[in-house]
C-alpha cells in the first residue's frame, strides 16, 4: 500500500503556535432531514469497525415508504445503509457487543447485527424476565454475558427475577449469562439501582448513580461511586470522592487513562468543595488529581441548567469537551470547547458560534450529548442543535481539525499519491494525484475557507493515470495554508502548502 507523500518543505505546527480550528467535515451529509421535528435530538451512536455509523435519538425517519424511530444507521459519508426492522420504541443507549453484534434500546434491549437484523431473541425473552425493570443501563462483558440495573416495583421493593414461572431473587444489580439467564455467581449489590457502569480495566468496573441514593455497595458505603471486579466484589482500593447528600448531582466516568485516571463529567460535588463541579480528574485511588484544573470548567447564566456530558481526546494530548454550557472559564462557548492536558481552556478553537441553537423550531440552549473520535479520523458530534456557526444542521455533524491529515473512509485515501509543487511558492501550486479528485477546499490556520474548486478531475481529464489540478494562492498573504481533498468515494487528504 502507497503511503501519502509530501513534497517539499513538511511543517509540523506546534498547536500553542497558530491559532488554530475545527471545521465541519462537507463530505459528511446525512441523508435525513429532521431538524423540523419536534424535540428531534441525537442521543449516542457507534462507529462499527467498516467506518459506517448506527445512530439513536429522538426523531423518525421515513425511507422508502417505511418510518424509523429512534435509530438508523449511516455510511461514513452520511448515506443510508440500514436495513432496519422494527422500533426500538425512542431514544436508548447503543453498545457495540462484538464486531458484528451490537444492542440498541432503553428499558427494554434488543440486539441485532451491522445489517439491522435481530439477532440472539432467546437472551431478549430471557432478560425481559430477568430484569422485569431495567433502569436504561447496562454492561457487557467480553463472553457476551451482562450486568444491569434493576429498578423497583410499585412495593418499592427491587423487581423479582423469574426464571421458569419461579420467583427468584430482588436485586438492584443483576448479572446475566449470554442467554440471558440469573447469573447467581455475581456477589455484588447496591441498596438502590445504578444510573450506569463504566469500564474500568481489564478486570475491573466502576459504577455510578446518585450520591444521595446509590449510597452503599454490598452494605459498604460508595457514595454514588464504586470500583468491582467482574465478580461483583468490592474494589476497596478506592475510595468515592463524591459529596453524599448531593442529591440532585450526578458524575459519570469518562476517560480511563493508562495509569488508572479517569474522569467525572456532569454535575456533582466532590469532598470538601463547596461549588458544583461539571468535570474533573481523579487519580486510581479516586483521590482529586491535582495536576487538571478540577474546579474551572463549563458554566451557565441563571437560566441554564449547565454540565458537560462528553470528553473525547485530541491529537496533542488535550480534550474536546461537550455539554450544555455557553461559557468556559470566561469565555463564550456554546456546548463545545477545547482544553489543554491540564484543563486549561484554549480559547482559539470555536472561536464562532458553535452549535448555536437547539430544541424544537431552533430555539433554546444547544446542547452536545456525545463527542465520538472517529478510528479513521475526525470527531462525530451529536446531540440537540439546529445551526453550526450559523449554517444548518442536522444534529449530529463531523468535526476535522487543521493540523492531522484525516483519512475519514481510508479506501482511497491510503492508496493515493497527492503531491503539491512546488512548496513552498509565490503562490502558484500544481496538485497531481493518481486517483480521481472529487473536490478541494483551501484554508488558511484561522480556520477560515480562501477558496474551493468542484470536480478538478472532471475539469481537467486524467493525465496517463494522473489528475491535475493548478492553484493560485498569489491573491493570498504569505503563510501556511491547508488543502482538503475530496476523493471520489468520499474519503479525505489533507495537505499543507506554503506560500512565500
């Protein structure tokens, strides 16, 4: 396989040197409209390992006289490839079980294939009867078996497990082998139902509710926040750093770091901390790692109920931040920001307005359920907003940043050769590659667009095996400008020039 060549001068840009954006990705177009539903909103998603997307939310979708609710599925250039059955009745979580498996649902779970199609009915029959009230949560282990949260019946008392016709145990956590069934070698339970589990290691699991509720774990008080091991055993190792009568408040890990660090993100209140908190590093032992800023993070005017609800990596070793927010430490965001490694915010990036509007008929506060790194490059950001800096959306978009070469469908891209020279020049540019070019947006390091040009390789014909396009920066300043490639299976190069 060819790799991409650069001619010329390469530069590598410190991200503290330029100032520096994220743009939205035009190859990607879903090909849904539902911006004028009402309450129409984007809840989680998975990238499957072929780089097509399965999404779920609040919305319907009409394709070919059939109407989908609450799920579809994309390919990674926003196209439709779902061949789905059914409804999983609105909005729900969606967990990749394997590479071809994967479950989709709230209350209630289905599971079923990259096609769409329902698959292991058995575990779906048994588990309705094993977890009579689920709660929306759930963790899958890698045989396939399960833990979920089991909520109270009308006695207040857990939901029995039935297996049989027989009436077995009333537990808050239940786990379930791979057919669905009471697993009673799990030991572990919690005097009310978790909002969650999150993994942790390769051996361990952390779970998370309300402080104020979820208060003990096999009689052990957690405070909303645990560490197990697969068995269901207590990880006495850690210690919740979560306030216990905080009632309201609730943080979700995200992020478990190498070392055993890991995040909070929502809205809480850590030990000995007087103000709510919306995002925070914690070490392995769940003491407050003092090297991030854990007390500065996204806030609200007095009309917002604000937090963050999504934290995903980025190339220099900082963080995208999302949630619903309009200011991070003083500065105007709306529901997305970029923070350094320590949690400082960077003010440059998302300098315009963002996902600037949301709920039904556009209007309200934005918010940003999930930031989602793409394998193949790029972030997919999803939740409930209709503009992106004042261009209309669908509420879930792509995000690529000026400085990594993305490879969104790595098909083409990873086989072309694009060259530009020379580079560095006065300004005049010739761009041969030997696979067919679709489009080519020009940017400068603000972020801003300085040029496009449609179809180059239909326009100019294929030169024995090679398209060829001219560029003419010479009506630009001098700098540093950055080249996206559209190929013609929707994949895309990214190129820096020079102009001298």
């Amino acid at each position: 396989m060819k790799k991409l060549l650069f001619t010329g001068l390469f530069l590598v840009i410190g991200m503290g040197s330029y100032a520096q954006s994220f743009l939205l990705d035009s190859t990607f177009q879903p090909f849904f409209d539902i911006t004028k539903q009402r309450r129409a909103m984007i809840d989680d998603m998975i990238e499957l390992p072929s780089g097509n997307t399965i999404i779920t939310g609040t919305f319907q979708i009409n394709i070919s006289n059939r109407s989908f609710t609450g799920s579809v599925s994309l390919k990674s250039y926003g196209s439709n490839n779902f061949n789905f059955v059914g409804s999983t009745g609105g909005n729900g979580l969606i967990r990749l079980i394997s590479d071809s498996v994967y479950v989709i649902g709230y209350n209630s779970y289905v599971q079923r294939d990259t096609n769409g199609i329902g698959v292991n009915s058995l575990w779906r029959v048994n588990s309705l009867k094993s977890v009579r009230c689920g709660t929306g949560s759930l963790y899958f282990y890698a045989d396939g078996s399960s833990l979920f949260a089991n909520g109270r019946d009308n006695t207040g008392m857990p939901c029995p497990t039935i297996y049989n016709g027989d009436t077995l145990t009333r537990r808050h956590i239940l786990k379930l082998t791979p057919e669905g069934l009471w697993d009673s070698t799990f030991s572990g339970d919690a005097n009310f139902p978790p909002l969650g589990f999150a993994p942790y290691d390769s051996n361990r699991i952390l779970i998370y509710g309300y402080p104020g509720r979820f208060t003990h774990y096999n009689g052990v008080r957690v405070n909303g926040l645990c560490r197990i091991f697969l068995d269901g055993t207590l990880d006495t190792t850690f210690s919740s750093p979560l306030q216990p009568l905080a009632f309201g408040s609730l943080g979700s890990p995200n992020l478990v770091n190498k070392d055993g660090s890991f995040f909070l993100v929502g809205a809480f209140y850590v030990n000995g901390h007087p103000d709510l908190v919306t995002i925070a590093k914690f070490k392995a032992n769940g003491e407050l790692d003092p090297s991030f800023m854990n007390f500065s993070g996204p806030t609200g005017n007095t009309n917002l109920v604000y937090g963050v609800s999504t934290l995903a990596t980025t190339q220099d070793g900082g963080y995208l931040v999302g949630g619903v927010f309009n200011n991070y430490q003083g500065h105007a965001k709306n529901g997305i920001a970029k923070i350094d490694s320590t949690g400082k915010l960077e003010p440059h990036y998302f300098v315009n307005s963002g996902p600037d509007s949301s709920d039904w008929q556009g209007v309200g506060f934005p918010a940003v359920n999930f930031i989602c790194k793409s394998k193949f490059g790029g972030y997919y950001v999803g939740g409930d907003f209709r503009k992106w800096n004042g261009k209309s959306v669908q509420p879930i978009v792509r995000i690529t940043d000026l400085v990594t070469s993305i490879k969104e469908n790595p098909s083409l891209a990873e086989k072309a050769t694009i060259t530009a020279f020379p580079n560095p020049s006065n300004g005049n540019f010739t761009l041969s590659s030997d696979e067919p070019i679709n489009d080519l947006h020009l940017f400068n390091l603000l972020g801003k667009e300085v040029g496009y040009i449609p179809s180059p390789s239909e326009s100019n014909g294929n030169h024995s095996g090679t398209n060829q396009q001219l560029i003419n920066l010479t009506h630009q300043t001098k700098g540093i400008y950055l080249l996206r490639i559209t190929l013609t299976d929707g994949s895309v190069v990214s190129k820096k020039v020079i102009k001298n």
